[in-house]
C-alpha cells in the first residue's frame, strides 16, 4: 500500500510541477516575455501533447497490466516518469522539453491504471478497499503541495543550487527533483506483493485475455461510454481552467508590480492552497465512499458546487485580485480533484478481473487523457479572442468558458452512470 501511495503523491509530483515552471522555462527557450502568445500557444503543445501520448501508451499498459501483471507494470512505469522527468531539466529548446513531458506522461497514465487495479485485488472487504483506494489516492494531493513547496524554496534559493546550463534557473531545478520516486522504489521493489486474485487466476489457467472489444459488448458498452465521457469532462476542468491559473496570477495588478522572485513565490503559495483543497477533496470523497451507497449521488455532492464554484473564480478573479484566487482555487480543487479519486474507487467495481486494467485504461486514457486534456488546448486557442486588456486576463476567462461547459457535460453525464452491481468486485 506505501509504495501505491508513494505512486499516487508522485504522479501529482510529476504532472502539477509544470504548470509551475512552463511558463518561465518556454521564456528562457523561446527568448520571448513570459506571457507572450508565442509561449500561450506552446503551453497548449505542453499540456496536450504529452496527454495525448500517456493516453496511447496507458491504454496499452492497462492491456499489458492485464496480461502481465499488476506489480511489474506498476514499477517499470514509475521508473519511466522518474528518469524521463529529471531528464526534461536539461532540455535546450522546446521540443526537447515536449519529448520528455511525453514520456513523464506516459508513465505516470500507465502507474496509475496499474496501482488502482492492484489496490483493488489486495483487499477482500468492500469497506477496507474503498477506504484503501479513496485514502491512498488522496496522497496524489500530497505530491501536489510538496510540488508547490519544493518550487517555493526553489525560487528562493535558486542561486545557491550548482549551475546546470551556464545558469541558476528554478524549472530546470524543479524538474530535476522528478527523479525523486525512483529511490524509495528501488529499496521497496523486491517487496512487493503480485496481485493475489491476478495470480491465482494464471497459475491456474483460467485467466481469460483481455480485449477492448469486450468493452463494447452490450453488457459494458453503457459503463465504457458514460465512464469515458464523464472522465474527459472531470479532466477537462483540471487542464482547461486549474492548470491555467499559474499563468493568470502574474497578470493581477497586485502581483505583477513585485521582482521575479516574489511573483513566482506567490504562484507556489496560490497552488498550494489549490493542493491543500483537493486534499480536503478527495479525504471528503473517501469518508463518504463508506456512507453513500449511490455513486450518482456520491458523485453529485462534489458536481454540483463545482459547476457554480469554477466560473465564478475565473470570472471574478481578474477584477477581485489575489485573495478570491487562493481561495477560491481552494475550493475549486475540493470540488474537481474529489472526482478524480471517485474514479478510482468506482471502476474496480464495474468491471470483471480479465477487463479491469483495460477498463479502467479506457476511461482514464482515452476519456481523461486523450480527449478531457485537450481542453487545455482549447483555453489557450481562445486567449486570443477573449475580452480583456492583457494576455493573462483574457486566459481567466477563456478558462472559466471552457471550466463550464466542462462541468455541465459531466453533471449531464451522470444521469446515464450505472450503479454497481454490489459491493464485491466482479470476477
């Protein structure tokens, strides 16, 4: 379970540690001021690009954690994200930083779909396992607030960190800390359990392949269909409007008049009270996962406020300065990261043992990944065509569209979700 959680805080660690560096790193490789078009247009190929790989290659690893293994998958795919990560700190021009993001990715979409599915098989009792899944995923909020606090104490002592490219330049620095998993996986590696049900099941022969097709027989095709749209529209609202809001803060009139130094502090701190509310979130979401008997109703506790809550930070923030962004970004992050560890508890449930990593692997990668991610492309395609009078006031509102209707398609959505069959996982 401690090697599961580690996975979840560095998964966070690892994926939320570029919204706070990509706008000062594509300012050092492009040579343009940071809230320049050119580096708004790159930002889009950052968030999106790198998605939509992880979404390729996690619905393979969800394929492949079916056919090989919980465990081996787990490992090999933290280890990828760890390496590729430090290795993006050394990169000298855009492309460069987009090829290792890709693989960042890719790792951390495959240990994701494989750490839910192991979790999931150790633990017999309904109750033990929600409250394994849900609590072991809130450390995914963990990795976020140690990213916002190693990049606060990054920015301010940057200087007396060895040179790495003829400078001290915080992002580089940052992204070299992603190497950081790797080492308490090593030591913990041989001690790993495989998943007993999956063993149980290939030592005696009856572990059925996996295939995708399944997924659309009339028995699932509901749960695939309504599962993906719903994760796209969950993961829309995290790339299309909370990843933005790094980028909107130095444009408020009260941040933008401080030195560098003290402008990328207050992004930290903000992000922080973003993490420190999806914690809260996702602790909200385990605690009632044993309460709430309806998934629909579970969901909806969180959606619901959401779907207010989202546009009215956005829209207001521009005009209503630094205070309504931490905190309202506090309740934002309750409100949608809460659901992305609903998923993890509710997958499990709905698919049989041979499908659950390709179940899940569909949703999360093809939903979440592929298709929720390319909202960020969509926020950074309409800077350009929003009111306002800077770049970053113009990127608060075109966040605060796309947060909206991504919300609305998932309230919409729920309507359509099956309730499990019960409370065992089936077989």
């Amino acid at each position: 379970m401690s090697i599961a959680a580690i996975g979840f805080a560095f998964d966070s660690y690892e994926l939320l540690m570029l919204p706070l560096i990509v706008r000062p790193a594509l300012a050092e490789l492009l040579a343009v001021a940071p809230d320049s078009l050119e580096v708004n247009a790159w930002v889009g190929r950052l968030q999106y690009i790198p998605a939509l790989c992880g979404g390729v290659f996690g619905l393979l690893g969800g394929y492949l954690t079916d056919l090989l293994g919980r465990r081996r998958v787990l490992t090999y795919s933290i280890l990828l994200y760890a390496v590729s990560a430090a290795a993006a700190g050394y990169s000298t021009t855009p492309e460069q930083l987009l090829f290792w993001r890709c693989l960042t990715f890719v790792g951390v979409c495959v240990e994701f779909v494989a750490a839910v599915a192991w979790l999931a098989e150790l633990f017999d009792d309904p109750r033990q396992r929600e409250r394994v899944i849900g609590w072991t995923q809130a450390f995914g909020s963990i990795g976020g607030i140690l990213a916002s606090g190693v990049y606060i104490l990054i920015v301010t002592y940057e200087e007396s960190f060895p040179e790495i490219r003829g400078g001290h330049t915080a992002w580089r620095y940052m992204l070299i800390s992603g190497l950081a998993p790797a080492i308490p996986l090593i030591i913990i590696r041989p001690f790993l359990p495989e998943s007993p049900k999956w063993l149980a099941k290939k030592n005696a022969g009856t572990l059925e392949r996996p295939s995708f097709a399944e997924l659309f027989t009339p028995a699932l095709r509901r749960t695939t269909i309504v599962t993906t749209i719903m994760m796209a529209a969950t993961y829309a609202a995290a790339f299309g409007a909370i990843q933005q809001m790094p980028r909107i803060l130095p444009g408020l009139e009260e941040v933008a008049t401080l030195e560098r130094t003290a402008r990328e502090q207050v992004v930290g701190v903000v992000t922080t009270y973003q993490e420190i509310g999806s914690l809260l979130g996702r602790m909200a979401l385990a605690a009632l996962a044993a309460v709430i008997i309806s998934r629909r109703q579970l969901l909806r506790v969180f959606q619901i406020p959401g779907m207010f809550i989202l546009p009215a930070v956005f829209f207001m923030t521009p005009t209503m300065g630094l205070s309504l962004a931490q905190w309202g970004i506090f309740f934002v992050g309750f409100c949608t990261v809460a659901q992305m560890s609903f998923w993890g508890n509710y997958l499990p449930r709905v698919y049989p043992l041979h499908l659950r990593g390709t179940g899940e692997s569909f949703a999360a990668n093809v939903g979440g990944r592929m298709i929720g991610t390319s909202a960020a492309l969509l926020t950074t395609g309409l800077v350009a065509s929003m009111p306002g009078a800077t770049n970053p006031i113009r990127l608060a509102y075109a966040a605060a569209l796309v947060g909206t209707i991504a919300y609305i398609i998932g309230v919409a959505a729920s309507f359509w979700l099956p309730e499990p069959k019960g409370h065992d996982l089936p077989d």
